[in-house]
C-alpha cells in the first residue's frame, strides 16, 4: 500500500507538468501560426490594393476626378471575381464618400486594407478600401487547433503511461532493494522473489561486520571483568 502511494505521489506532478507543457506549447504555436498567416494575409491584400491605386492613379495624374475614372469600377470588379473572400472593394473621393463599390454587404470579422489616392502633384484625392472576410482564416485555424489537441491528447496519454509504467519500475525496484537489504540484515525477515544481490551482498557485508564488532566488544567485555575479579581477589 505505501509503495502505491508514492506511486501515485510521485507520477501525480509529473503527469501535470506533462499536460501543462503540451497544452502551453500548443497554445504558443497555435498563437504564432495565427499571427504569422494573418500578417502574409495582409501582406498580399495590402499588394492587391497597391496595384489597383497604381492603375487608378493613372486616370489621376491625368486630371481626371475620382468620379471621372472610367475604368475603376471595372478594375475593382475584376478583382473582387479574384478571390471569393473578398468582401467589397470601395473607391472612395476626396470627400470620404464611396465613388465606386462592389462586392456585398461588410461582415464582422473581416480584415480592412485602405491606402490613399493621389494625383501627381502629391494632393490626396481619395482613397481605395478592401474588406477581406477571415472566416477561411478562422476555420483553418479552429480546424487545426482541433488537430493539434488531438495530438495533444494523445501525447499526454503516452507520456502519463510511460510515467506510470517508469514509476511503477522504479518503485518496485526500490521495494527490491530494501527487501533484500532487509533480509540481508535479519534472516527471519521475508525473502524478495527478485532480490537486488548487490545490496543483498552489502547487507550481509555490514551484518558479518556488526556480528564480528559484537563478538569483539562482548570478548572486551569479559575481559574487563575477569581482570576487576582477579583484583578483588588480591
């Protein structure tokens, strides 16, 4: 019963350390994974927008008005056919009010892109803005967290079998160890059907040693008091 106790005692904290670090790391890397594809993410729409200020800033340096452009709602409906994600591309005039538009109603969780639009004479005459819907995003991320605790589960269960199969060794070891140092010391103590001899042999070494000191000391013993005897009898 006491060695099933430190059994549990020992593995206990081990196995929560274990789950801690697994659900901690797992967290970490989920976390980095996010912030990485969400920065590529804006990295490219940012690209996609530039491209179409690019085109839209040449009817500009024309001097044409943002309401002028002929070509920008076309330009920005092709590019909205592009990516089915894309929530709405809206070309807005000096005033902040929407010029040109496509796309369908902005959703909640959606990632904005706006960049200005200038005229050669470096004056901003209006701007372009791009909503991106995070909602494949959202699922890659939620389906590959799924996966990630599944493997998490499944790593924390090996890792709490091996403790409990290593502890459980390493105890009964231990039980070994004691039980032939035991019965190395007093005979009339049970024997261990596996005995650890190296610590049988060091037992039994430090028995024949405390039995020699004994015979010694019980010999001084009788010496001393066959010499006191022998005094009195003088």
């Amino acid at each position: 019963m006491a060695m099933s106790r430190l059994s549990v005692t020992i593995t206990a904290p081990i196995v929560l350390i274990s789950v801690l670090a697994i659900a901690l790391t797992v967290f970490l890397n989920v976390g980095k994974l996010d912030r990485t594809l969400s920065e590529l993410e804006e990295s490219r729409l940012r690209f996609t927008v530039n491209v179409l200020r690019q085109n839209l800033e040449t009817g500009l340096d024309l001097g044409l008005p943002v309401r002028g452009l002929g070509n920008a709602q076309a330009a920005i409906e092709f590019e909205a056919l592009q990516d089915p994600e894309i929530v709405s591309i809206v070309v807005k005039d000096d005033h902040g009010r929407p010029a040109f538009t496509t796309g369908r109603p902005a959703e909640k969780n959606s990632t904005t892109v706006s960049l200005p639009l200038s005229n050669n004479l470096g004056v901003t005459v209006g701007a372009i803005e791009l909503r991106y819907s995070r909602r494949s995003h959202d699922q890659f991320i939620a389906g590959l967290s799924r996966q990630l605790l599944l493997a998490a589960l499944a790593a924390t269960a090996v890792s709490a079998l091996l403790a409990v199969i290593g502890i459980r060794l390493w105890v009964r070891r231990i039980g070994r160890t004691l039980g032939s140092i035991e019965h190395g010391l007093d005979r009339d103590a049970p024997a261990v059907a596996r005995p650890d001899r190296h610590a049988a042999a060091l037992a039994e070494q430090v028995a024949r040693s405390a039995s020699q000191a004994m015979r010694e000391l019980e010999q001084a013993r009788r010496a001393i008091t066959t010499k006191d005897v022998a005094g009195e009898g003088l």
